[in-house]
C-alpha cells in the first residue's frame, strides 16, 4: 500500500505544481479576487438598502448534466477518508445538503468491494491500472 501512498503523495504534489503554475498564468487570482469583492459589496448593499439589487444566486451541482455517480464517488471518497467536513460542504456547495452514498449499491454497480474501507474511487483506480498492465 506504501507504493499507491507514494504514487497518490506525488500526483498531489504534482497536480499542486500545476494548479498554481496556471493560475499565475491565467491571472485567476486577482481575477477571483476581483469578483469576490464584488459580491461581497452587492451582499453588503442588499442587507443595508433593501432596495438594493440582491446579489445572484448560485446554482448547484444539476444532476442531468451532471454524472450523480461521480459526485458520489467523490462523497465516498472524502467519507472513506475521514474528512467529514469535507464532505458536509461539497453536499451544501452542491446544493444537494441531503444526499447520501449508498455504498453497498455504488460498489455492487461497479463492481467493487463494499465491505473494503479503501474508497470506492481509488478502487476503480486499482482495477483501471491492473487492465491497462494486462493489455
């Protein structure tokens, strides 16, 4: 297991790198940083002028465009994980608050092990890589 800890150790590091390299090249700092001022301004005038436009509302994860099975595989990643609050604020930011993994149903889906506590995601990862190697 120490092997796939090295390889998950290294991606991260990796995607990390990545990640920050293009947005300093994108310049989506200032610009994220540019638009949170601005809503929090229209937040702040809607609650002091109730005549003031209310700032917009976001939409949530929509499940038609969306694949449910990934959102939920992702769930049970952060819960496998530990990282409860993690996931109490991907189902609030998603708009879904009341969503749950069914495991067992997820796993017997895809055919993966319910009863293992590895997340059901870094399993189809597992037997991703074990196909490509027999290939």
């Amino acid at each position: 297991m120490s092997l796939f800890s090295d390889f998950i150790q290294n991606t991260n590091k990796e995607v990390l790198e990545r990640v920050e390299k293009l947005v300093k090249e994108k310049g989506i700092k200032a610009k994220l940083e540019k638009e949170t001022e601005n809503l929090a301004n229209q937040c702040a005038n809607s609650l002091i002028d109730p005549e003031a436009p209310k700032p917009p509302s976001f939409k949530g994860v929509d499940f038609a465009v969306e694949d449910q099975d990934q959102f939920l595989l992702i769930l049970d990643y952060f819960q496998s994980s530990g990282l409860q609050f993690t996931t109490q604020t991907i189902k609030y930011e998603s708009q879904h608050p009341n969503i749950t993994v069914d495991r067992k149903k997820l796993a017997e889906k895809y055919g993966l092990r319910s009863y293992d506590k590895t997340p059901l995601l870094v399993q189809m990862i597992e037997q991703r890589l074990k196909m490509i190697g027999n290939e």
